[in-house]
C-alpha cells in the first residue's frame, strides 16, 4: 500500500490531518489518521479529489486538427481533472452502438484520463431496438435542426424510457437567430430569451440536467428537480471581454448581472457542477468573420476556480462538491469523495502557489485561451487510480484512461 498523508479533504468534515492508503490496484484501501505503507510520502499541500469534467469536446473524431483524445486528454489531466465525459456532436454523430464503440476505442487507444460518451438523442431514438441495452454517461439533446414541439417531445420520450440522465442545450430553437455578427453583442441579442423560453418549457424531471446556464432569467426559471452546470467563462467573461468576437460561445456570454447571479448560485448550491464545455476551435478560424462558437477550457476551469478559493470569493467546499462530488452524484459514479473503494483520483494543491495562465504551458490543439495571464493555481500532483499522470503541469502518462461505463447493458 502507498501511503499520502496531509491534509486530507474529508467530505462533511473538511480539511483533516490523515493518511490517504493506495492499494495497488489503483483503489483506496483507507482513510486513517495514522496509516503504514510501502510507500509513504507527506506533503504541506493539500488533497483533494480531482475533477470530473461531464462536458467536454475533443474532437475525435472529425477534427483532429483541433483535438483529438491524445491532447484533449493531456490537458484535462494538468488541469486536474481525471475525469471526463465526451460530448455526441463529433463526426459522424455519436447517434449509434457502431459510432460510440469506434469512439470508446479510440479513447481508449489515446486517453490518459478516464472517461465517459454522451449518446446523441432525436425523435423516436427510444423505438430503437438497442435503446434499452445502450449505456451511455448520459443522453444529449441538442435544440438544431429540430423543432420545439420535437425538441420538448424528445426530451419527455428519453426520460420517459432511460434510467440515464437527460442533458440538455438549454436554448429555444425559435429564438435562436443566425444573423451576421459583427460585435460579441450581436450574438447575445440573437439568443437573447432562447434560455428562459427553452427552461420554461421543460419538464420538472430529476433526471434533467441543464448544460452551461448562462443568464438569471434562466436560473429562476431552472426545474427545481433538474441539475445543472456552469462553467467558468460564464461566471468570469461577460460582453466587457477584450477578445470580443473570438469568444463568442453558445449560449453566449452575458452582463455582469448575469456573472453575479450564476457565481451566487453556484456558491450557495442551486447551481450544483462545474462544468468546462471544453470546446476548441483553431486561432485562424476563432479570428475569421465568422467564428465558430467554443472556447478552450478544461485546463484551466480548476486552476482558475482554485485562485478564486484563495482569493476567498469561493469557499474550498463549494469547489469541490461542485467539481467533484456532484459530478459524480450526476453520473451514478463512485468517484469524486476520498473514501476506501473509490478509485484514488487525487490532486495536491499549494494554495499558495499562485501563476499567470500562459499559453505556452497549455497542452490543447487550440492553442489559445480568453484567459492567458489570469491569475490561477494548478495543482502540483495529479494520481489517476493511484498513479501520478502529470506533475507541475508536466504530462507523466500518455495512455490508460479507462471507460467509466459499460458499452452496452
């Protein structure tokens, strides 16, 4: 058994002095404050459970000039996530058994942390005849190319016959408008009501799940039963951003009363996960007239969040419940809590050790970040299932992400 001992995240009871006990298959064997290994080594950091990222976008396949699992991987682990969940609108569309099968094989080929697949849905998926017997993280509906009766139809069908979780893109596909942009606010005003209109219209359901909230109009009218996320670009960016057009987001970045609302509710818990939607893009095409909607993210959610702890403008246990445990309360997953059984997921973090996000140290294709020279604080270790895979922002594996869930029931 390795032994890590310091002060050691305890869920419901904070930062403890304890001992971490890893068994050699990856798993934590206990969690003591006096414990004897083989390996023992104590840190002045603090540990945490790493990350689950349930919203990501490598890529693979379909665009590998952007991502693929090899680098969207990598960052996700320097970042100190562990975790991640692919979304469903890659190409082709992870809409069928052969389509996520060739993607769970390509991720685990090429990922070094573990992962999940989101499953695309669309009217009458439920009829088909692998429906029942396909496990996916969760399944994902996107508002494009279908109606609103056809959008809110799929929605009830999928809950009504999945024990899986519904996520969706929380816009009214009739008021989303494609008109020519030419500032960062032309965007916002042409999605300006499709939130609160799409989350009016949804079912009180526990097995929804809302993907990256990003107005207060949508945020009082969330289902109470539903979950939801929100990422850092729309707790940190708003229309003031000085990259204009090239973070352009879907949905779209907002008002600082916006930012204000998200960032009270994810403090106070209505708001329960921290999500990246890690979407990368090339500079060339993000600098073009018209730009694809996505930024990088999942490098640098945790870090950026970890300043915001330090900063005391976020307590540490709102961070980690929302990055870790209630992504993986979401998922039906045990991880995210250091508990014996759980795989050891674990990150080391100096809160003291404060650097600028420089785009040099960054590991996604995209190459490029809205958040370069942002104060943040990554971590100094990341142990996946018990092995460290990156080191002071340093890549120390390059492979062995396993799927989290069963291809198929």
């Amino acid at each position: 058994m390795k032994v890590l001992e310091g002060k050691v995240w305890i869920t419901g009871q904070g930062l403890t002095d304890a001992c971490v006990g890893i068994n050699d298959d990856g798993y934590i064997g206990a969690v003591k404050k006096i414990l004897k290994g083989d390996e023992h080594t104590t840190t002045s950091d603090v540990i945490l459970p790493a990350a689950t990222d349930m919203h990501v976008h490598f890529r693979d396949p379909g665009n590998p000039e952007k991502e693929v699992w090899a680098t969207g991987s990598a960052a996700a682990a320097c970042g100190g996530v562990t975790a991640v969940v692919d979304m469903p609108n890659t190409i082709p569309l992870t809409n069928s058994p052969s389509n996520f099968t060739d993607k769970t094989n390509r991720a685990l080929s090429n990922s070094v942390v573990d992962f999940g697949l989101g499953f695309y849905a669309y009217p009458g998926i439920s009829k088909e005849s692998w429906f029942t017997k396909t496990f996916p993280a969760f399944w994902k509906l996107y508002p494009y190319k279908f109606s609103w009766p056809e959008y809110q139809s799929t929605v009830n069908e999928v809950i009504e016959n999945s024990s899986r979780p519904v996520v969706i893109h929380g816009e009214h596909p009739d008021y989303i408008s494609y008109d020519t942009l030419s500032s960062l606010s032309d965007h916002t005003h042409n999605r300006s009501n499709a939130e609160k209109l799409c989350l009016e219209g949804m079912p009180n359901s526990s097995s929804l799940h809302v993907a990256h909230l990003s107005t207060q109009e949508g945020l009082n009218v969330l289902p109470s039963q539903a979950t939801s996320e929100v990422c850092p670009h729309h707790l940190l960016l708003n229309l003031s951003c000085e990259l204009g057009i090239e973070c352009k987001v879907d949905p779209p970045l907002r008002e600082r009363n916006d930012n204000t609302a998200l960032y009270n509710a994810l403090r106070n818990g209505k708001i329960d996960i921290l999500a990246s939607d890690h979407a990368p893009h090339l500079m060339s095409e993000k600098a073009s007239s018209e730009p694809p909607s996505g930024i990088p993210g999942v490098e640098t959610m945790i870090p950026l969040m970890l300043n915001e702890v330090a900063e005391g403008r976020l307590s540490l246990d709102r961070l980690v419940s929302a990055m870790a445990e209630k992504p993986a309360e979401r998922l039906g997953i045990q991880r995210g809590k250091l508990i014996p059984g759980n795989p050891a997921d674990i990150i080391t973090v100096d809160l003291k050790n404060k650097t600028k996000i420089s785009l040099e140290n960054l590991h996604s294709k995209a190459n490029w970040t809205p958040f370069e020279n942002w104060d943040a604080i990554f971590p100094s270790r990341v142990f996946r299932r018990g092995q460290i895979i990156a080191k002071d922002g340093v890549l120390q594996e390059k492979k062995g992400g396993a799927s989290i869930f069963p291809p198929t029931l």
